[in-house]
C-alpha cells in the first residue's frame, strides 16, 4: 500500500472536509495522490506501475515533449481564467501520465485544499497513451478559516489516446464564500473513453464550468454525469460539449440539478460533425424550494446519418410517488429523501466501485444533511 | 378488523362516496364489485389515507382504533396495506432499495421472497419502469410481503395479468392472507376489487359488496353476486337504491 498522506497543521474540521471531498488520507483504496494547499504541493506520487504523478513544474523540467500538450486542448486565451492561469511564473497543478498499457483500477486522489483569502490557480495535464486506462478522483475543498473568501482557478487538460481510457471523478466540497472557474477540455481519440463526473452537494458561491470533449477518434466516447444541489445562496453555470467528429463517436451528457433556493443553470451542447456518431443529452432538475432552474441543451447536427437527441424537464416531487411509499409505512420525510436519493441515482457504467461508493458517500452526506 | 361507518368522501369539490358502511372481521376476505367509475378505488383509496380524499362524514376504525384523520404511513404502520392497480413510476429508485426501506429490520430474506414471484431479476429496476402488468402486480405484491401488513387491500389483483401468472398472484394473495390457516386461526383480513373475478378462483372470499355512484347498494355470497353481474350485467345494481 502507498505511503500515508501527511497533512500539516490541519484542524479535525478541514481534515473530515478533505475526507468528504473524497480524499483518502490513510491511502486504503488509492494508488497515488497529488493534494495542492493553497499554492504549496504538500504531496505528489503514485504507486501504480507505468503511471505517474507529477507536480506541473517538475513534469515540464521532466518531459520536453510534454510542450506539445501544454495549452493544446485548452486555448490560453480563451477567458481571463485561462489568461491568469496562463500568466503565472510559478504554475501549480499536476501532470498525470499512464504509460502506454499501464492502469489502475484503484484510483489516484487530486485534492486542492483552498485555506486562505486568495485566488488558487492550477494547470492540470492529464495524457493516457495508448491502451492505458487512468481512473482520478478529484476533491477540491476549502478550510474552516477561508474568511471573507477565495477563487480557484482551475485549467484541465485531458489527453486519451487510441484505446485508452480516462474516468475522472471530481467532487466540490467548497463553502459558501468561494467561487470556482474550472476550464477543462479533452481530446479522445480512436477507441477512447472518457467518463468525466461531477458532484456538488454542498454550499459554493458560484460555479462557472463548459468543460469540452472532442471526440476526434472513431469509435470514441464521452459520458459526463453530473449531480448537483444548489442551496439557497448558490450559482452554478454548469455544463458540457462534446463535438463529435470521428466516425462512429458516442456521447452522453447527463445531469441531474436540485435547486433548495439557488441558481443551477444547465448547459449542454452535443455538436454531430460526422456520418455514424450519436448523442444524447439529458437533464432532469427538481425544485424543492423557489429557485431557479434553467436547462439550455442544444443538439447541433450537420451531416446525414448524425443522431442526437435531448430531454430535459424540470419539476417537483411527485404527490402521488411520495403518498406511494407512506402507503408502505415510511414517514413523509423518509419518503421524500428516498425519492431524492432515486433521482440522484446515476449509475456510470465503467466507473471503479471505490468512486461509485465516493459519489454515493457525497449524497450520503446531503441526505444526512435532509437534503 | 376495519370498521367503516356513515363514510362520505370528496374529491375536489365532489362528493364521490356516500354514506358508506361497511365492517370486515378479523380473518375474514371480502370483495368489492362495481362498474368502473363506481367508486371502488377511491373507497381503498380512503381507507389507505390518500389526501386527495377528504373525509366530510363518518369514521374509519382500524382494530378498534379510529384512524380517520391519519396519515397513510399512520395507517401502514397500524397494519392496513395495499396493492395498487397503478402504481406510480418511480425514476432512479430501485425496487431493491425501496424493499430495504420498508422491511427496515430484516433485509435477509427480501431476496427468497423476491423469487418466489419471480422478481428477483427486478432489484436493481427503477421501480414499475417499464414493468410489464404482470410485473407490476408481482412488485406490489412483493412490497405487501415484506410489508406484512393485517388488513389488506387488493386493487384489480388480476388486470393485466396473464393465465400463467393469476395463479402465481392467487398463491401469493392467498398466502399474505393466511388462507392456508384453519378459517378461525386466521389473523388477516382482505378487501378485493376485482372486474373480471378469476382472483376469486384462487383466493376464497366470505361476503361480497357491490358498489354504484359512490354507494355500496348490496351485500351477499361473493359467487352468487358475481354470477347474477354475470348474468345481468350491472345494469339491476345501477337502478337499484337498497343497501
């Protein structure tokens, strides 16, 4: 088993909210781990042969060819997220490479531990070369004492190369008081598979992300699942693209969106550029108290023999499914969080146990909470 | 068992149920006949604590206790259960999950259970997701024998349910009401709603009700009054104001 992450100076509070983010200190069921605090790399390695963990700096000094990927997916000039990530003289994140046929089925914990008043940045590349597969979870999180408030700043790279694999879990466990700004893109080629989760079941201030998938390869697939609630102060603009372009290349976007008072907007955007590609995009919201809700899935084909289709519905908890299961002796509470706990329910075929049960952990924690 | 005295019900600004009574003994199965529309559903509906069904008139005692203003879970744990005509479909919640959440205590056995209806297949199915009529009614009656309740009410056991599997419905039917039991040994009581009677083939019932616009207009030997609707159609029942 890998060594044990040593932590320093952490209160029990941050030490149990980076466990629920999804970090596993004692390393019981990862194989590697990379935990950013504020700006420092507190911890970088794996144990998993042919796979590496490396700070973003040391990667670069490392591996020359590794250039070619720097800000290749991402544009640097996209937005000014990507311009101050870009800027930094000092750049912070990771790299994660899978050697060609390496993989691991334990997976590799990221963790950003936000602890102070500032703008976090990072730049993550991650590449799984041909034949590898690669399983992330990703846990980002902010400490009891963040103050009046911080920014993460956060730019993701993913590389998935001819039938290789790349399923990368990432859990916001933020606070009331940060703002979150993920910019993230992949490139999949032939055979690929990129699964891309994502679980927020707690407080944030905003969340702004439309991480991108090109599906360049034939026969590539990308399935992005998301689970969010949004309690009453938060603002979440989520979403994802896939563009499909090799022949034969599949996506699926799904997103399940509670509001409890607060903005969830959900975007989607399947583009089908080629002749055999399929897509499907689909978001079910639930309004437990007045929020807002605002599904904008967008299907785009251009070509004879592309189909894409969409469903989205927002609504309530259904009277007659809650008096259903008080018929068979659950109390009206128990009944609506079973309901709750349906709905969130999406199981991601290709998906380690270990970040199933860390995704369902996530909900645990919210249905504990009453959602 | 239940007891049901000068029951009217509305629905919306409706009445639908008038002045009905009625009284079950323990052990005993009754079956309630009627033309649809008659009211028959909403009387298990009622008896269940729907909210959709408000109570103006009279009383519901369950064991002697007056349950009229209690909520369904109120009800379900007192005993009285139900097996839905059409139940709700439940997205995401598997019909595994929701058998752990009623038997709360003793989840061993939910899987022998679930095979002997033939639904073991089924755990990790969103719930009545499409379930074939014959899988619905399996599910439901799966739920009753997790749930083990004393007083239980069957809506149309046998709609959409082929040859093959009434008899499997009928046997288990027959076995969450005790039928194998020596007739005064028996605990359980039932109500049936039953359109086509061939539940009746296989669960024995004691005394037969008929029910028009809202009313229960007749009482009797199940097999006489089924084989007189038979004979007659309901057609006598809606003219006739006796009860």
């Amino acid at each position: 088993m890998p060594p044990n992450v040593n932590v320093p100076d952490l209160s029990a509070t941050d030490k149990e909210r980076l466990a629920q983010s999804g970090m596993d200190l004692a390393m019981t069921n990862r194989c590697g781990s990379y935990l950013q605090m504020d700006q420092e790399i507190v911890h970088s390695e794996c144990s998993a042969e042919g796979i590496e963990v490396l700070p973003y700096k040391k990667a670069m000094e490392k591996y020359s060819w590794l250039k070619e990927y720097e800000w290749n997916a991402v544009s640097r000039d996209k937005d000014e997220i990507t311009q101050y990530v870009a800027a930094q003289k000092e750049p912070k994140g990771y790299v994660i490479i899978a050697h060609k046929g390496s993989s691991n089925i334990v997976p590799i914990q990221a963790c950003l531990f936000l602890g102070r008043e500032q703008i976090q940045h990072v730049h993550n590349i991650l590449i799984a070369e041909e034949g590898s597969e690669l399983h992330i979870i990703s846990g980002c999180t902010s400490g009891e004492h963040v103050g009046k408030g911080g920014a993460h700043y956060g730019v993701s790279e993913f590389y998935i190369k001819k039938n290789a694999k790349i399923s990368f879990t990432m859990i916001h466990n933020w606070s009331e008081n940060i703002e979150v700004f993920p910019r993230s893109a992949s490139i999949v080629e032939e055979n690929g598979v990129f699964l891309s989760n994502y679980v927020c079941m707690q407080p944030v201030k905003k969340v702004q992300m439309y991480p991108t998938v090109t599906l360049e390869g034939e026969n590539s697939v990308a399935r992005f699942s998301s689970i969010v609630i949004a309690t009453a102060e938060s603002y979440m603009d989520i979403g994802s693209r896939a563009i499909l372009e090799g022949k034969g290349a599949s996506a699926e976007l799904i997103t399940r969106a509670i509001t409890k008072g607060g903005t969830i907007i959900s975007r989607g955007h399947i583009n089908g550029k080629t002749a055999g590609t399929r897509g499907h995009l689909e978001c079910k919201g639930l309004i437990l108290k007045d929020g807002r809700i605002y599904a904008i899935p967008e299907i785009e084909g251009s070509v004879v023999g592309t189909e894409l289709s969409h469903e989205a519905a927002v609504g309530k908890l259904a009277k007659d499914e809650i008096e259903y299961l008080m018929s068979r002796g659950l109390d009206e509470d128990e009944a609506t969080a079973t309901i709750i706990r349906g709905f969130l329910d999406v199981k991601i075929n290709g998906l380690p146990e270990a970040l199933q049960k860390q995704i369902d952990a996530s909900i645990d924690v919210a249905e504990k909470a009453g959602f | 068992m239940l007891h049901i005295e000068n029951l009217h019900v509305k629905v919306g600004d409706k009445e639908v149920l008038h002045d009905i009574n009625l009284h079950i003994g323990e052990g005993e199965t009754h079956v309630l006949l009627g033309p649809n529309g008659s009211g028959k559903t909403t009387l298990l509906m009622t008896i269940m604590g729907f909210s959709n069904y408000t109570i103006t008139e009279g009383k519901i005692l369950f064991k002697g206790e007056d349950v009229t203003k209690m909520r369904a879970h109120e009800r379900a744990k007192r005993g009285i259960g139900m097996l839905f005509q059409r139940p709700p479909t439940i997205s995401g919640l598997k019909l595994g999950k929701l058998l752990t959440a009623i038997s709360r205590t003793k989840p061993d056995n939910i899987l022998e259970l679930a095979k002997s209806v033939h639904m073991d297949k089924f755990m990790d199915r969103d719930i009545n997701k499409g379930f074939s009529g014959g899988e619905i009614k399996r599910s439901e009656v799966l739920q009753l024998m997790i749930q083990n309740p004393d007083f239980i009410m069957l809506d149309e056991p046998e709609s959409g349910v082929d040859l093959e599997n009434i008899s499997l419905m009928g046997t288990a039917i027959g076995s969450l009401l005790e039928k194998e039991k020596r007739m005064s040994k028996r605990q359980k009581s039932g109500l049936v709603i039953t359109h086509t009677g061939y539940i009746l083939d296989y669960i024995e019932t004691d005394r037969g009700h008929v029910m028009c616009e809202g009313q229960i207009r007749c009482h009797g030997n199940p097999r006489e009054i089924l084989k007189d609707i038979k004979q007659r159609g309901y057609k006598e029942c809606m003219e006739c104001r006796q009860t």
